[in-house]
C-alpha cells in the first residue's frame, strides 16, 4: 500500500515508518518539523514539509499522492502546555485534524490509522483500563484527541470511512539499531530524563535532580504507576492495524465493530522502580528531588490490551522492563544531544 504519514518525523512516527518500510509499503511523509526531526526519516521515504493547517498545499499532496491510506500523527502532545495554552491544542490537534479529513474525502482516500492516547481516560476508577471504561478526560491534550476520535466516527458515519484508534499508554525506548530514539524540546517524559540525569552527571556543573512528583500516592511505593510500552511494539500495532483494516474491506469478510484500542504491556512500574531499572542498567546512580504531586496526574495507570491481542493479532516483544531501559540507554548514551549531533 501507499501510505501517507503525518508527523513522521517525530519519535513514534518515525518508528512507524521504518517499520511500514519492512513490510513493503511505500511511505510518504509529512512534517512541518515543529517538533520532529528529519533526521529520523530513513533513506528512500519521501519528505514534505508542510503544516496541516496549510489546506491547499495538503490538497494537492492528496492529489498527486495516489495514497490508500493514512497513519495520523501529527499534533501537539505536551500535557502542562495543553492546560496554558488551550487554544493551540485544538487548532493542531482537532481543526488540523479536520483539514486532513477533509483532505482525504476529496480524493476517496478512507482509511486512517490515527495516534490517540490513555489520556482520554483521566483517572480511571477501573484498573487494568479497557476500552469502554469512562472518558473524561482531565486534561486539554486528552480532550483533544478524543474529539478527534468523536470525529472520526462521524466521518465513519457520514462518509464511509474506516479507522483504528490506537490508545497509548506510556510510549519509551528507542529502535534496536541505536539509529533514532526519543528527542522532545522541552522534554516531559520520565525514562529520557533519567538518561538525561544519568548522562550530565559527569559534567563540570553536575545534572539537574530529577524531580519525583508525589511520593504518597496509594501505591506500592509511595510514587506514580504507569504502563511502559516500547516504542518498537506501538510501530508494530500500527502496521498491524493497516492489515486489519485491509481485511475489513474484503469481499465476504464480515465486518469488527472494534475500531479503538489500547496499548500497553499490562505492567504497572512505578516512578522509583523505573530509577532504580535505569541504575542497574547503567551502573550509574541517579539524582532525584521529591517535591509535591503534579496536579492531574492518577495514581495508576495500567492498560489492559487483550483486544488488540484478540483482533489485531499483535503481541508486545518488549514487555521487560530494563529491555525497554537499555534500549533507550543505547539511544541517548549514543546521542547525548539528541538529532543535533546528525546535523551537518
């Protein structure tokens, strides 16, 4: 298949199009390089860089592309931000969103693989979460990309189109070449800072403390639980929900009514036990600050996947821990400065 990919570029993305390229399909990307990095892009993938929120540029890549599907993953995804700057969370995440639906309608393309997350959820009451637990979700980002979701079901109602909802929980690790991996301007997310503390802590100045946000939480520690899951195994779902979706149009084939799924190894870490992986892994100590709890964030977060299992026919090859640890080590220890030191 020929397949057009938003937000390639970026850290999930960019996985996902390395791992369509294994399986044969031929892969455009478009970035508008807000975020992501070029770099990440493997040889033989075409490049565009444009904006969603440009309609006429979008229209004519849709016309001349020839594309029988699309993976979605461009859109902002800084939770803190979400909430100060509500605004451009919906414009890129929602309004962009519809430029591309729009896009696609035009041209007959209907099928959408599209990156959605387990902030939709907000604090579940219910642990492992499945897909019918509640939605509310308690931040802008959550809220963001289940519109996108709403709308993905009228366009589905009113326009025939086919979709996959693919609810991550915690993305983390790096491809097992050591080649891309995971580099956010700022950065919010716990494994690469740990590798960032780790790094910096031979320097002249030392490393910032890592902050540890809450430690009386009713937990087995004390410390926030969440559920890791590689970055690698998110790619392989996505390649896997395109076959599903292929399948669901042949003739004779009857028809899921499954359209959303989660992510997620079914493991719960906490903050301490993610340290203390990262401290084994390395043979470096870590240096952490305890300070007050995050505003919003749920004690536990754990997913329970076993309909992408059943329907999608995927599996996790990264379930342990300090894999997915190590793999993230290899990344960062490689590229202390992330794509910078790829420039020319």
């Amino acid at each position: 298949m020929k397949i057009l990919v938003t937000g390639g570029a970026g850290y999930i993305g960019s996985h996902t199009v390395r791992a369509l390229k294994r399986a044969g399909h031929k892969v455009v990307v478009v970035d508008n390089l807000s975020k992501g990095h070029q770099q990440a892009i493997p040889d033989g993938v075409d490049f565009c860089k444009i904006d969603l929120g440009d309609i006429e540029g979008l229209r004519k890549i849709f016309l001349a592309g020839g594309f029988e599907a699309v993976v979605h993953f461009a859109g902002s995804i800084e939770v803190g931000l979400s909430m100060k700057d509500p605004a451009s969370f919906m414009r890129n995440n929602v309004m962009n969103g519809v430029n591309l639906l729009e896009a696609m309608r035009v041209v007959g393309v209907k099928k959408i693989i599209f990156s959605s997350t387990a902030a939709v959820y907000g604090s579940p009451k219910i642990v492992p979460i499945k897909e019918d637990s509640r939605l509310v979700p308690t931040n802008i980002y959550g809220l963001s990309k289940l519109m996108f979701e709403d709308l993905l079901r009228a366009y589905e109602r009113g326009y025939g189109f086919q979709y996959v909802a693919l609810r991550y929980f915690n993305a983390a690790g790096a491809d097992e070449s050591g080649e891309i991996g995971e580099d956010h301007d700022p950065e919010t997310h716990l494994i690469p800072l740990i590798m960032r503390n780790l790094l910096d802590m031979g320097k002249v100045n030392g490393a910032v403390p890592l902050k540890i946000f809450g430690t009386d939480y009713n937990t087995k520690d004390g410390t926030c639980v969440r559920d890791y899951i590689h970055v690698s195994d998110l790619a392989d779902a996505h390649v896997k929900a395109l076959g599903y979706l292929s399948r669901q149009s042949g003739a004779g084939v009857e028809k899921s009514d499954h359209s959303v799924f989660n992510l997620g190894n079914g493991n719960g870490f906490s903050v301490r036990e993610v340290i203390k992986a990262a401290e084994e892994v390395t043979g470096r100590k870590v240096l952490v600050q305890e300070t007050v709890r995050r505003e919003g964030d749920p004690p536990v977060l754990v997913a329970d996947s076993a309909l992408a299992k059943k329907v999608l026919g995927w599996k996790p090859r990264y379930a342990d821990l300090k894999t997915i640890v190590a793999s993230a080590w290899k990344w960062h220890s490689t590229h202390p400065r992330g794509y910078l030191a790829s420039l020319r």
